[in-house]
C-alpha cells in the first residue's frame, strides 16, 4: 500500500511542476512579447482620411 502512495505522491509531483514550468513559460514569452511590441507600435500623428472609394454614396 505504501508503494502505490508514493508512486501518487511522485507521479502529482512530476505533473505539478511540468505544468508550472509550461505557465512560467508562457508567462515570461508572453511578458517579453509585451515589453517590446510597446515601444515598436507606431503611433500616426495625423488624421485618417477616407479615400474617394471608401466615401458614403451620397442620395440626391
């Protein structure tokens, strides 16, 4: 009986930190992505304008 406790114990404790490594993981790429895709947005100082194909029909 003892043996199959500490197989559980070891086979929860082998699951547990695999999925703790895979959240970390995930955690810092994800983090790092964040950090640098702030700086590289460009940010357009002027207006949108609609092109001429793009206006509303206007009804007469």
């Amino acid at each position: 009986m003892s043996g199959l406790l500490v197989a559980f114990v070891i086979s929860f404790t082998a699951v547990t930190v695999v999925v703790v490594g895979i959240l970390a993981a995930y955690a810092a790429v994800t983090g790092i992505l964040y950090a640098f895709a702030y700086g590289s947005r460009r940010r357009s100082a002027s207006t949108p304008v609609l092109v001429p194909s793009q206006s509303q029909a206007g009804a007469d």
